[in-house]
C-alpha cells in the first residue's frame, strides 16, 4: 500500500489556562499503520486580560460582545500561527484547532468552543479544521474526550495513557474498543487555589505536600455520584463550580490541607480505574512530583514519564493528528469513546482556494 505523509499544525488551550500550545508534527500511514515526527513545538502565554475572558467573563458577555470575541480571538490564533510558521519555517498540509472550552453541558447537547477556525483560516491561509466536537454531540455522544484516537494510533504500547491537565483523562483498550473518560478534575482546581496566593501553579507539589489530609472533606468528595458513574463521561468547569467548589469553601481549611486533601482525591480516583501494567502520564500534572508520586503509590502501575516535549505537546500533537484523520477522510472520534452511536469525523473545514 502506498504510504501516505501529512504535516499538521495542532492547538490546544486547555481549561487551565496555562496559555495555547502549538505543535507542528509530520505523520505517515504505512500498512495501515500511522506514525509521526515532532517538528517544532512552542508554548505563548496568555495576558491577564484574556485569561479572565477564557475563565468565567465569556460565559457573561451579550450574544454580540460573544461573537466578537469568538472572531477576535480567531485572529488571534491565526496571528500566534503565522509567527510559529515564521519561527520554525513550517508551512503546514492543515491546521487543527481545539479552540477553548467556554461552555460543556453534552446532556442538553450545548458546547462551544471560542475560537473562529475560519479567522484562523483568513489569517493564515491554510486550511483549518475547527469544532471538531460538535457533531458527536449532536449524534447523542459526549463530544469528549477526543485525544483517545490518538493515544489507540500513536500511542497504543502503553497499556493506559493518562492525562493531568485541567482534569485528569485515561484512555485504554477493554475487549477490543477504546475506552476513555474524564476521571476528576486536576490542576482546574490546584492552579485556582494558588492564584489565590499569587502563584500560577503549585511547583512540584510542595504547598501539597506541606500539608495534612483532612479526612472528612476528602470522604466528602470521593462520594460525589459522577464517581460512581460508567463512562463515557465527561467534565467541565460548571461541574467544577457546581459539585467541587462549595464543598472545598464549606470546609475552610488552610490552603495547604485544601491542596494536600485535594491531591489525594485527585490520585485516589485514578488509582480506582487502573489495574497495573504501565501507565504514560502527560500533561502538565506529569511535571508536579508530589502528585506523579501519590499516583504512583495509590496505583499498581508502572509509571511511565516520556522525554519533555511530549508531556507538554501531546494534546495539541494529537489535535494535530486529528487534522490529519479528517484530511485522510478517516473518522477522528470513538464512540466507544463518547457514547455516541457511531464513529464520525469531526469538525468544519474552512479553505480557501489559493494558498499564501
């Protein structure tokens, strides 16, 4: 079979709002099987302004003010391309575009994420596939998580692949399907808590691991009922805001006990899904060291930290790859996955016919 070679550019702007990563990869499908190439790769930071527009403002804008800054930050995505294409001199087959997660609610068949793929398009000229989970949405599906795909194609040695993000996703094989779901939130919660501070994130782990587990409030919160619940399912910050923060207010503990009870949960949730073998942790959680070694001690895994670029990159890498699956025609969403009836292909494709 001939092989067939795709350069991608994926972004990603996760809930943490850590800023928007971008990564440019090179993947290749050789007898039926894909493999891929980082090529470059670059993090841009977020201004206060537009973080605390990402965060809860957007959720509170006028349906006009709405769609402004869904153009707006459009353009800027598509300026923040045209400099990464500038940099590392890449001039890409597709971008994929993850946009960001302003509103997630799959049971009344509502999300959106900000981000006009085809201002992406208008500034970069190249073809740009955005809103990717909105059909599996409307098929009855979770419309998350969509990294899954990925982990099975690119991934698919490592027995789990867990991300520590915004909140915590697995993906893994069970009876021939790909199963995956979101687990508890993560670093949503940590990162939310250190502000408070003046602290971005909670380095390491050591305010965490500085503190004392207070357990009432950590029996309180692995009761919560979306615990107990088969997947698939998903989590957003209204949940978040909803189930997670009244019960951390209600107890008014010391911001190091908040944090160490919290890490618990957090690492006793994941150690309730695994059942050894070797776990891939990406994300930015894979760099806390206090947390990778609560995971590491609540589970019977082996853990498996890949080289830097991949921890940090692999959700927009993947987004990239389902660029990639879209161009080749392929479907980029499970419904093993989400729980919609049936694989699909997500996502809207915005191309112009010239190139820049």
């Amino acid at each position: 079979m001939e092989s067939l070679t795709i350069q991608a550019i994926g972004l990603m702007s996760g809930t943490s709002l850590d800023g928007l990563d971008i990564c440019c990869a090179t993947f290749q499908k050789s007898n039926d099987q894909w493999a891929f190439k980082i090529d470059c790769s670059k993090a841009y930071s977020y201004s206060d302004e537009l973080k605390e527009k990402l965060g809860n403002k957007a959720q509170q804008m006028s349906a006009i003010e709405f769609v402004t800054f869904h153009s707006e930050y459009g353009k800027f995505l598509g300026k923040r391309v045209n400099d990464f294409m500038k940099e590392f001199h890449v001039k890409p087959d597709i971008i994929a575009s993850h946009g960001h997660t302003i509103f997630h609610k799959p049971e009344k068949q509502i999300m959106f994420q900000i981000g006009d793929g085809a201002a992406i398009a208008a500034e970069t000229h190249i073809p740009t596939v955005s809103d990717f989970r909105r059909l599996d949405i409307m098929l009855g599906g979770q419309g998350a998580p969509l990294v899954p795909i990925g982990d099975r194609l690119l991934f698919g040695a490592y027995d789990y692949c867990l991300n520590l993000g915004g909140f915590s996703n697995i993906s893994f094989e069970s009876q021939g399907k790909r199963i995956a779901f979101d687990i508890s939130p993560v670093n949503y919660v940590i990162n939310h808590y250190c502000r408070q501070i003046g602290l971005e994130f909670d380095k390491d782990g050591e305010i965490a691991r500085s503190g004392n587990i207070h357990q009432p409030l950590l029996d309180e919160l692995n009761s919560i009922k979306f615990y107990q619940q088969p997947g698939p399912k998903s989590l957003g910050r209204e949940w978040v805001e909803t189930f997670i923060y009244p019960i951390l207010v209600k107890y008014n503990l010391p911001l190091k006990d908040t944090l160490r009870t919290f890490y618990e949960h957090a690492a006793y949730q994941i150690s309730r899904i695994t059942k050894g073998g070797n776990l891939l942790i990406t994300g930015g959680g894979a760099f806390n060291l206090f947390l990778v070694e609560r995971i590491e001690e609540l589970t019977a895994c082996r853990i498996v930290i890949p080289d830097r670029q991949i921890i940090e990159y692999k959700e927009a890498l993947i987004f990239a790859f389902l660029g990639a699956l879209y161009w080749n025609n392929e479907p980029n969403c499970l419904a093993s996955v989400t729980g919609a009836p049936f694989d699909n292909i997500g996502g809207m494709l915005f191309k112009m016919n010239h190139s820049r």
